[in-house]
C-alpha cells in the first residue's frame, strides 16, 4: 500500500517555533542540574596541577575519615586493565578515558575522586588527599612534540598517536601541468566551545542492579555500547537518560571520564550520585577543539583551474588517544570535495601532546583545514589576477560530480550559495571602490550530512498515535539545541494530517527508544532521522487506515487522510478522527499505532588506509562573504557585516536553519579573532575561565543575512540534508580574507588577535 | 515459520523462588511510599463522621491560611458535573467515585483534602475546617434499605442500585420433576481484605503537562482509561507507574478517589503530592466485601440428581454505584457451572446502603454464593442418606459440558479435586468413627481463568532480547502479589531456551507497555498474559534465528536453539550465543529483537440481561475438606486440618501455586470465622483497626495439603489456566459443613463466632 499522499506541505517548510520553547523560556525544561535522587551523593574530582608528572603515591586515608564522605575512589579502582587496554584498541573504536594510574599527562587529568554529602564536605575531603608527585617536562605543540628529544608522553616513538597517508591520481603530474605552485603554512589554535551548561552526571543504582545515568552530554547509546565493558556491567543492566541539553557543540562527544566517576562512586557509596562540572573543569576536561598546522601545496593553471593539492595535516591528539584519527579523516572532507581537482596527496599525523583530550567541536576538523585552503584560494586568485569568486566558480564543485576521493555530489548548490551571497553584499562594487581599512572577504566550505562510521549508518524510528489522537515519535536521534526534534516532528505531523502541537517527542532514554548513532560525527539528523521518522509516520498512516476502513467497512484505498481525520473520498460525512481510530485500536482490539521506520543509506565505509568511498548520502555546502574593518591603530578588527549562503537541500524549518547558521558564524568569530587556551611552558592553562578566555559578545556579532539554497537533495526527506555544521565553517577564512583585503596583510595563524596584525603591518611597512 | 520446538519443558512446571523474591526480603523492592520526589507534598483528607448527612457549608478558609499548606480542595473542585454524571452512567462502565457534593453517604467518605510541606502541617489543616452537617438516618443493612420508608440515600425508588432476572431451562418443570424440594437462606457478612500495604499515591505533573502517578493499586490501565475524562487531561498526557504491591485482594480495584484527590491537589498546589492512607482510612474508604443474603431453592430427585435450582441474591452496594452489578454477576459463575443443572432461575438485587463502596475482594462475589449452595448441598446430601462427597460427584460438571448458561468446560477437574482430597483426608473412615465435637466437612468451587468484559478480552506482550542476550518482558499485566511476573518469566525463559535469571519484566508504566486489562474480575493472568508472553517468545525466537541464519549462511530451517545458543543442527561449533545476534541485530542492522504476542480468547460478552454466554476461556475447579474441632462450652472452632484440590490446567511453577491455595484458604478463615465490620445503628463503623477488627494469625491455620490438579486446559499456555482465586472459594462453606458434622449444628450466617454456635446448640438442645 502506498499511503496516502500529502499533496502540498502544511508543516514541512514552514518557520515554527522550536516545540521546546516554551519550557526552555519558562524555566520549566528540566536539565542535568536539575535532577534530585533521593539520598543522592555530591561529587568533586581531585586534579592534576601538573601537565605531566609521575604518580609517587596517592593517600587518601584522611579524606575516607572525614565525616559526610561516603566514597573515595582513585585510578587503581577503575575496572582492572580495562582502561589502558581501551585506551590502545584498534582504531576504529574511540578508546574511553578514565582516571589516571601511574602517570598523569595533562593539566586537570583527574587523580581521585570523592562522593559526599554534600558539595562543600566533597570539596573538603579533596583537600585531604595527599598526592606525591614527581614532575616530567611537558610538550603542548604537536610539531616540538615531534621533534628528537620531546617529552615522552606515552611509550611510542616521536609521540606519534596515528598517521595517515593517501594519494588520488597522479599527484607529480598534476604538479607538471601546473603553472604556478603555491605552498603555505596554516595554523589553527586550542579553543573550547564554552557551552553555557557545563558537564553533568547523576548515577544512581536501582534494586535490581540497573544503572541509570541522567546527564546532559551527546551520543547515550554509543555511551551505552561502550560503558559495560569498562564497569563490567552487563548491557541491559545500563540506562542513559538525556536531560534537557545546554549547548555542547561536541565538546563531550564520546568522552567517558565523568559518566565512569560518577559510576564507580554510585557503586561503591551505594546511594545515587551527582557531578556538576565547574566552569574551570568545563575547560580543563571537556574537549577542546585541537590545534591543525597545514602545509599546503596547491598547482594551478594560468586560467585558474586547480590542477593539484598536496595537504600535510599535523594535530595534536591531546594526551589521550580518543577522536584525533577520527578528526584528521573529518577535516580532509572539503580537500578533494570542495573544489575538483584530480590529484590529491593527504598526509596527516596526529601527536600526543600534554594538552587535553581533543573533541570534535563543531564541524569535526573541517573548519581547521577549510581556514588554510580558503585562504589560499585567495592568495591563488590574487596571483592570477582573477576575482576570489570568480577563481571559485570556476573550480566549484557540482551536482552530479564524483570526487577523487568518491563523494557521490548528489546535490550540490555551492554556486549558489556564492552567487546570492555576492549579489547581495554588492560585492563587485565594494572591491572596486575600496574604502580605507575596510575589506570584504569570501570563503567557501562543504560537510557531509551524514557518516557512514560504522556498519549500520541509518536511523530507526517509532511513531505512535495515541488514545487522543496525539502523536508520539519514538528516536533516539537527540536534540541537544540544534532545534532537530522540531523538524522530526514536523515530518510527523506533515505526514499524519496534524498540527504541530499534537506531536510531542519521547525523553531520550536508551532502554525505550531504539539505538540511535546520533549526530556523530556530521549533522545527520535531518536527513537519517527525518527519513526514518516519515517512513515510521507513512506506517502508522497505513496502520490506521486499515483500522479506520474495517471500522467503516469499506476499503483502506477508498480513504483519505485530512485535517486530524480518516474519511471516505468524496463522503466527509463518513469519517472518524485519529482519537477514534486509534482510541478503537488501543481498547477494543489492543493494537498499537506504532508505526516503524528504518532507514539505512545506500554507502560506504571510508576505506581505512586510504579514505576512498562515498561515505554519505549527501554532501552540504556554504559560501559566506564577510566584511571588516581594521583599525591600523590597534590592529582590532570589527566584523561589520555578513552574508552566508548555505545549501541544506530543504529547509523543513526556515526559521530554526537560520538560527543554526546565524548561531554557527557568531560562535566562530571567536576562534577567528579571540579564542585560545593559553598553555605556559610547563603545560599548564592559564586561562580556564570566562574572564581570561575571551568569548565574542552581542557587540563582536555583525548583522548576518542567511539564504537558505534548497538543491533538493534526492536521499533526503523533502530534498532536505543538514544544516547545524556549515555557519561556521568558511567564518574565519572568511575574515582573514577581508583582512587581507581591508588592510593588505595575510594572517595565516588563528586567532587574528590585534598583536599579529600590528606585527604583520609593521613588516609590511618595513616591505617585507 | 513453525520455530524450534522446545521438547521437553525445562523452566516451565518446575518449582522456583519469586523473580523479587530476594529484593523484597532484602528490603530493596521499592513500594509507593518509598517514592520520594522533589518539593513534594504531603496530603491528607477530611472525611465525614456521619453515615448520611447532608453538607451545610464547608469553611476551609482558616487552613489555607495555615503556614505550609499549599492547597485545599473539596468537593467543589471536582471538575464540573463528571464525577456526579459517571456516577450514573451505564452499568457497563464502573463508574468512578470522588469526594462529596452536597450530601455525605458513608462514614468516611471525602469532604476536603490538603497538601502541605509535612504530615503533620496537613493534619493540623485538616482540624481547621468547619464543616456543617445536617445528619440524616442511616441505613446499612441491605434488606432493610428495600423497605418502605427506609432513608433514601439517592433519589432511587427502594434505594434499588441494580436489579437482574434470568432463567434457563424450564423451572417449573425442573420442580416438578423433583421429589424433594429444598429452600432456605444464607448471608455473609462485609469484610475487608486488610493488605499489609495501605492505599498511597504519589502525582506529579512534568513541565510538559504529563501527570505521572506512582501507586500500589491493580488497573492502572483501566484508571488511565477512566482519569483523562475526570481530570480533564489528554489520555496521552497520563502516566501511570505501579510500584511493588504490598497486598490488594481487590479492596482499591478500579477505586479512583485517592488517585483524583492526589492529582487535584498536585494541579492546584503545583508541586508533587504524596497520599498515604492511614489503617483506619483503609478500612473505611478501600472497599470491602459485600455481604450476600441469598435465598436458595433447589430440587433434587431420590437418586440425588438435581433438577432446578432458584437463586435470589440481595447485595449491598454500598453508598455509590460501583462494581455492584459486576459481583453479582460473577458471583453467578458457580451457580448453573459447579455442578450439572438444566434448569436455573436467578434474581438479584444490589442495594445502596450507608456504608464503603464495596469492592470485589478475592474472587469476586464467587465466595458469598458458594457459602449458601455449598452448605445447601449438605442438608440435601444429609436429607438423602447419601454421602455429601458421592452426592457432589454424581452432579459434579465434566470436562465437555456446556452449562445452561453457555459455559464452555473445556477442561475440568473437579472430580479428580474431590477424590484427591477425599482420600487423602482418609474421608469415609473419618466420618464413619467420628470422634466427639470434631468433624469434617467438603465443599467445593468454580471460578472463570479470564472473563470477557469488554470487546477486547486478550493480553499482547512484547519480549525483547537484549544486546547481552538478556531477555525483557514487557506486559501489562500486572504482579500484585499473586507471583505472576515469575509465571511469564518462565515462559519467556522456556521458549527462548534461556534460564529464568536471564529475563527480568519491565515495571509496570502505562506509557511504555501495551495495554492491559489485568486481573479485571478473575485471574486471567497465566491464561491470557501467559499466551501473550509465549506468542511473543516465540516471535523473538524467529527473529533471531532469521539474522542468526544471515550471519551463518544458512537457512533458518537448519538451526536450533540451545542453552542460550543458537545452533546449525548436528554442528554444534557452528554455534552463535543470543548475545552475539542479539548485539549484531542491535549495533549492526539497528533492528530490535522484539517478539509480539497478541492473544485473544475465543469467548463473548455475556448477555446483559440473561447472562448467557462463554465469557471464558477456561474454568477453574476446587475442592477443599476441612476438619475442626469444636468447643461446645465456648462455642470455639478450631480448624485443624484441611485439604484443597485445586484444579488449575496445569501448574507453571508449582511451589507459587501452593502458594496461592495456601494464602486463599488462611485468608479465608477470617470471613468464615471471626472477622466483619461492625456498624452501629448510625452507621458508624466501630472497629476500624487491627485491634477490634479480627484477622486469622498463624496459629488460626492448619496444616493445608495442597494438590495441584492438572486437568490441561486447550486454551492455556501449556495447558494452564488460573488458581489464585481458586484458594478461598469452598473455604467457608467447607467449614460450616465441618461444624456440622462435629456438633450437629448448622450457621447459615457468617462469621461462624462463638456466639453463633452456643446459641445453636442451645436451641438443639430445646429440640427445635
């Protein structure tokens, strides 16, 4: 049976309100902190002061003692050898973190922790414990890291956590065809996406074993998939309940350190327990985004057309090998994609460091390596005399391309995405009369919509219709903000004839819903989750159709579905509402409308060594144009203005995508301008709090216009693919540009701070 | 598919412990007045001191004003006209019950509730308001309230609640035919099943509107039901969560008010509410057993074989219309089923009398009838010459019959039951030399294994194997005691060739599991929900085999299911445990192993004026003698011995079955013996408590042998049917007979006290 088809959208397409709004801006939506257990525990963890040091002893005798703790736990009750031989597991599995056991190696790693009464006796107790120390030089660069003669952090050669090396069609005769050759060095710096609710988990035993962990942080079930071999707990015996989310951007992706303390103390206490991480501690152990050098090679054509690249890629993996690879394979997404080109050499090595573990904040790596080749698309351009644009169009990518690397482009509006924006921010007029100190710059950048990282990649979804008529979707995708449960319930209600306020979405909770991968790794809850949830919503319509005909005594295909009602074609008067229906359903023959959609999509798993395959069923794309002004006085920049083109296929919720767009780029002019975790030589951060780490403001905000560009994306749900990652990923490319164009000096290191700008216009004076 | 045939039963009919049986002797299991939320409130409610008073004026003006009282309600604040207008809705719908308007009709019944930040705030509350009663005469008795000129307490003609009238056959023929005529009349007092556990309710509204409701009580289903339309909230928005039950027997079945109190008072307070009734309030608002005045006739030929029976039934219903009409009934079920009889004529009354809603304690109105015709079927054995235990047999209902009123008997060990206990109690040799003042006597009983009540009569389960190979039963159907989660467990575990410590049952919660009628008038549970789970179980067993066959390369025909395994036949190295499909199901396909099972019983709603029909899918048979030794200085009966053949299909797990018979027949010795309510001629109760109201301890039992009579019903899972009923049906007639053979006396009234019995034998020795 085909369903009934909705002829023209009611609710996809349409701004609306996030559904969760009200409760956010009452107060009434619940988060992490926000959880009361009875006779629950309050935790503090006891960290490291040094960046690398050896663990002499650990006494925590006086602490036991004091009264109103109740638990005191170390490294040598983390699960015996299990953390250290996850730690080193093959690669495809992200090694979870715990406490540190012998040696410790980076600033807040943590050493000991304490369940109390309460916060102040936790924090007490953490006084008490003795630590002796002796320690080790420290090394935070990831190429002084390299070098002969570097701390050791771990027992590996050169400090090198992973490498990776791969080359697509003849790169030396790429390189021949060449006119000119361009070679840059790039770099990016540590930074934290500070989201506003720092980390939070409560743990807490029931009677029957099972451990249930409310908290706040992304990816439950892969957490859950990974958790029972580290606490020795069977599978079924672990439940993870996401609470209302306060940001995260990433930040906690996959990290398992706090949910593993917060275990081991519930455990050994006996009584729930709840840690809340401290702004500092949100800094010190909740991912940073790493720090990328780039050297990157790039062959053109007098005529502009890229001919070959030749990217070397070094990061730092922080102290811990955890999503480094992962990143370095993220962050070559646009190398090949971007632009055509086919020849292209990859080189990337990952490095431990004695920083923190790195996490994948907002857009996987791909912004790091988009801020080198976006600014050397503009040194390329200005070396040919050709418009930065126009240099762009001509290598664009297209629908219907397949890269090098074997992205299948199934929709493609990058063009696009750079025409309107041109067009709008008058671009050709603003280059031609240059106004003093001010400039405009464009930079372009692509993401996938989703990942294939594992042999499932897709998305499984619940719809039910409940006794009233109201509809309840069942998915473990979850909103952590992006405003996705919003557009999962606007397919919903497309798709069953209601309005948006009779769809309401189930509590993250991995014991109910079906596994879900979650945003791992790319934005793909619209296009997995929103495939999965129509298909889930067209079944519980063809469900009720057959329970409505049997209940009219006339066949499923003689109905239709409108306006909350099943009717007879042609005979409004012969039809029942959903409450009917399913209200029948549920008490009189005691079948569910529980409609199920499972959507898997037609890819592939990156190859390991050599990262081909077509790894995502849809590729998304962005163009923005910023422009500044630079004060040549203090070398400050403003961002004045901003246009952003960014091709998500569909936009299910206008509204809700320019948010995340206008969102992204405001977030990014941090990283571009401001941002950085200060590390003194010792390894030790100096600045772990929002006074001396400098977050943008309202007043560092531009105005921003968005276009949303709908290239209809053929392996989407209403040709929609994602959106959440692409504001942000050109941002500072983009500035740097403009800078370039403002005031003629090419920053190749974030963040843009004022110093370097001085510096760069002093030797530009000099006529270096 | 057929799935793998499980030969030989391995976990299904053997004897083991309860699935929470160590979490309840450990003092782990969580009950309702565990519950403990945040900010919640306590609540206490005012109940009327009179019978029958009309309601001047309520001042709750001075509480509200009391420090930490955060709200006050009372009958105004019952949603508008619904509580008043299902009251007297139709008698298909047991009509819910909340708190005064206008009139108070039994002592204790609601006036005004509070909820305050303690107990004893709310206590104090309570004594500052002024309530005005005009009091009115009261009436309890339900014979005396026919009368003329008896109190009104509706506006009812003879203050008739329900009338019935039926006949079968051909009565007066069926007199004629007899030679002997028998009449007489017989009554039961009110009891009250005084579970260890008082009522408590726990409401909670979440931020989304979603009123959540942890209690002890049975139905939850049926309430979820019923509430929306009273609270005036979206079926969708109720959540009903059953926390372990601390013994019921029906007293709260379907009751509403505590729940509509709680929930009020939550809106109103806007925080959570916790209700804990007091030992008193369970005696007067948690309803008890009704008494039974019957007036039996019956006619018999010489040979003993019964040819009519006419049955008037006189019940008090209490002081609103509740499950009145449902006790008589199923209090019918034995009447015309027990024993062989073409001609049947019934007439029944339910009465409104000034006293507690009346609710269906432990078999439903089936052990106030059977009192009356099982000692009738004494005096007519006695008349004959004939042995009670030979006459039973020669009437006694077989397998194959289908009784007058449409009774299908689709197994039936009644015989068996009676010859069992027969010889085991040494029966002929026992009566033949009978020793001074002791005596023994039989009587026996029939119960329904699931009723059809409504258009849906089944259970539907879903099992689900988890990623670790653990399996999850999720039903509606609940475990109040009766043993029944070990029971389905069982089954699941039988089915899915797993031992019973690898399934745990999902807690009872409304939201998450499918619907469920429950023990809604029977004990249907093994029957209908022991189908389900199998259906299910057997679904999930598919599943597997289908992917296990996928990642072996072979067709599901060639595998089998052992020991947690599932394995090529005759290879057993190409073996996969559960959790190695069940996890690759989980994170490799994301396809969930979740077996359905929805059963229905091949039955009808019985007539509703003639109560013809086979409502169900299986009867239950029992047998019991008893023996006693009486006083005759005091009156005191002893129970001594006693024997119990319980016909029940087929016994699931042996030991809980005994279990049942066991707790049946010592809780019946109550009712037989020393407990009833008193009320004086106000209406007053005087014996609210465990002092003056009478329970049987351990020393008022009797050894008790029990034998599990396994008469394999076809419509059962493995042959089963139900039994928890089965225990206390024939208890107090058993006794009564007993009394009579060892002094000579018969008390057709019950309890059987000593005063009852002296008085007896004073009027035996006048000779009349």
């Amino acid at each position: 049976m085909e369903g009934i088809v909705t002829e023209e959208l009611k609710v996809v397409g349409k701004s609306v309100p996030r559904i969760d709004a009200l409760e956010k801006v009452t107060g009434k939506a619940k988060y992490g902190v926000d959880v009361e257990l009875p006779r629950m525990l309050y935790a503090k963890v006891l960290r490291s002061k040094y960046a690398h040091a050896r663990i002499l002893s650990i006494d925590t005798s006086e602490a036991e003692r004091l009264p109103g703790v109740k638990a005191v736990i170390t490294g040598k009750d983390m699960p015996k050898d299990i953390s250290i031989e996850i730690r080193y597991s093959k690669l495809n599995l992200p090694p979870p973190y715990s406490m540190a056991v012998e040696k410790v190696r980076y600033m807040g790693e943590e050493v000991a922790a304490v369940a109390a009464e309460d916060e102040l006796t936790a924090e007490e107790a953490l006084g008490l414990i003795k630590v002796e120390y002796e320690e080790l030089p420290a090394v935070c660069d990831p190429e002084q890291a390299m070098k002969p003669g570097a701390p050791k952090i771990h027992d590996v050669e050169g400090n090198i956590m992973y490498e990776a090396k791969t080359e697509f069609g003849d790169i030396a005769a790429g390189f021949g065809e060449a006119d000119y050759i361009f070679e840059d060095r790039f770099a990016t710096d540590l930074v934290h996406p500070c989201p506003l609710e720092p980390t939070v988990c409560i743990t807490s035993f029931d009677s029957s074993g099972r451990l249930t962990f409310y908290e706040n942080s992304i990816n439950p079930f892969m957490r859950g998939k990974l958790l029972p071999s580290i606490l020795g707990i069977a599978p079924s015996k672990i439940r993870i309940v996401q609470k209302f989310v306060g940001g995260n951007f990433g930040s906690t992706q996959g990290c398992l350190t706090p949910y593993v303390i917060c275990a081991l103390l519930a455990k050994k206490a006996g009584r729930p327990v709840k840690l809340v991480y401290s702004r500092e501690e949100e800094f010190l152990n909740s991912g940073p985004r790493n720090i990328t050098v780039s050297y990157l090679k790039t062959g053109v054509k007098k005529d502009g057309t890229i001919t070959a690249r030749d990217i070397k890629v070094i990061i730092n993996g922080g102290a811990y090998l955890y999503l480094g690879p992962k990143i370095i394979m993220s962050g070559f997404t646009p190398c090949a994609g971007l632009y055509r080109c086919p020849n292209v050499k990859f080189e990337a090595k990952c490095v431990y460091t004695n920083t923190a573990i790195i996490a994948p904040y907002r857009s996987f790596g791909v912004v790091q390596t988009t801020f080198g080749m976006e600014s050397m698309m503009d040194i390329i351009a200005g070396k040919l005399g050709m418009d930065p644009i126009e240099f762009r169009l001509k290598n664009a990518t297209r629908t219907g391309d397949v890269t090098v690397v074997g992205q299948k482009i199934s929709s493609c509006g990058l063009a696009e995405c750079m025409e309107k924006t041109r067009d709008y921010i008058d671009w050709e007029k603003k280059r031609a009369a240059k106004q003093p100190n001010r400039g405009i710059g464009m930079a372009c950048g692509m993401f996938d919509s989703e990942i294939r990282n594992a042999p499932f990649a897709g998305s499984v979804a619940y719809v039910r219709v409940l006794a009233d008529g109201r509809v309840r979707v069942d998915s473990g995708e979850y909103e952590w903000g992006q405003g996705s449960h919003t557009v999962l319930s606007q397919i919903a209600a497309e798709e069953l004839s209601v309005p948006l306020e009779s769809v309401e979405f189930a509590e993250l909770d991995t014991e109910a819903l079906p596994f879900s991968l979650g945003p791992y790794g790319g934005g793909p809850v619209t296009l997995r989750g929103g495939n999965a949830v129509r298909l889930a919503a067209v079944d519980a319509r063809e469900q009720l159709q057959a329970i409505a005909a049997e209940m009219l005594s006339v066949r499923p295909q003689e109905l239709e579905m409108k306006d909350q009602k099943i009717m007879v074609k042609g005979d409004p008067g012969k039809a029942l509402s959903l409450a009917e229906v399913a209200s029948y359903a549920k008490y009189e023959i005691a079948t569910e409308i529980i409609g199920r959609g499972h959507f898997e999509p037609d890819t592939v798993i990156r190859d390991y060594k050599t990262f081909y395959g077509n790894y995502s069923s849809g590729y998304t794309f962005v163009a923005q144009i910023g422009e500044v002004e630079v004060d040549p006085e203090t070398g400050k920049v403003k961002v004045i203005n901003f246009a952003s083109g960014i091709d998500l296929g569909k936009a299910i919720n206008p509204m809700a995508a320019e948010g995340q767009s206008e969102g992204g780029l405001a977030q990014e002019i941090g990283p571009a301008l401001m941002e950085y975790i200060i590390y003194d030589e010792q390894g030790r951060v100096l600045n772990p709090n929002l006074t001396d780490y400098r977050l943008p403001t309202a007043l560092d905000v531009p105005p921003i216009k968005t276009f949303l560009i709908e290239s209809n994306e053929p392996n989407g749900p209403y040709g929609a693919k994602a959106c959440g990652q692409l504001g942000n990923i050109p941002t500072s490319a983009a500035i740097a540009n403009a800078i370039y164009n403002a005031v003629g000096v090419r920053i190749k290191e974030l963040p843009i701070t004022p110093d370097k700008i001085l510096k760069a216009l002093e030797e530009k004076k000099k006529g270096r």
